[in-house]
C-alpha cells in the first residue's frame, strides 16, 4: 500500500553568486541618492519562484525542490539558490 500524497510549498530564492556581476543590483543603488536614502550599500537582485509540490513526505518533496532549484531554476554557474520550505499546503487533489 502507498503512502497518502500529501502537498508541500517551498519558495527558491535565486541570487547572483558573489563577485558575479550584478546590473540589477547596481541600478537599484545608484537610485538611491535620488531617493533621499543613504546608508545601503552590496544591493543584490534576484527572483523568488513558489511551487507546491505532491509527494509521500516533506523530505521527498524537498528533493524534488532541490533539483528544479539546481537543474532548471538557477544558473549555477552565476547563480546560488536557497530553499525555503513554506509549510504543508492543503492535501493534494482537494479543491478548495
């Protein structure tokens, strides 16, 4: 007999390496002055995706987060992502 299916969230967050250059990054702090804000500096832009993935447990659910995060979702070359498990979501295939 399998294991219920149950449903867990996770965000990736997604950042350039340090030492990589970082265009977004450098646009957003030479905004700043023009803001009246002083005081930040080291600004790094990334992207946060969120995804709810079905599985047996929260540790097989994570494995498969983990390589999306490193095959498909980060650069890593360029790129360091980290994982953030956000909870177990509502039971798999229940309409809500």
């Amino acid at each position: 007999m399998s294991e219920p299916t149950r449903a867990y969230r996770f965000a990736v967050n997604v950042t350039p390496k340090p030492g990589i250059l970082d265009p977004q990054g450098r646009a957003v702090e030479r905004s700043l002055p023009h803001l009246g804000i002083a005081g930040v500096s080291a600004v790094r832009v990334g992207r946060r995706v969120e995804l709810t993935v079905a599985a047996a447990n929260e540790a097989d659910a994570r494995a498969v987060v983990d390589r999306l995060a490193a095959e498909l979702l980060s650069n890593p070359l360029i790129e360091a992502y980290a994982v953030e498990p956000l909870g177990e979501a509502a039971p798999a295939g229940v309409a809500g």
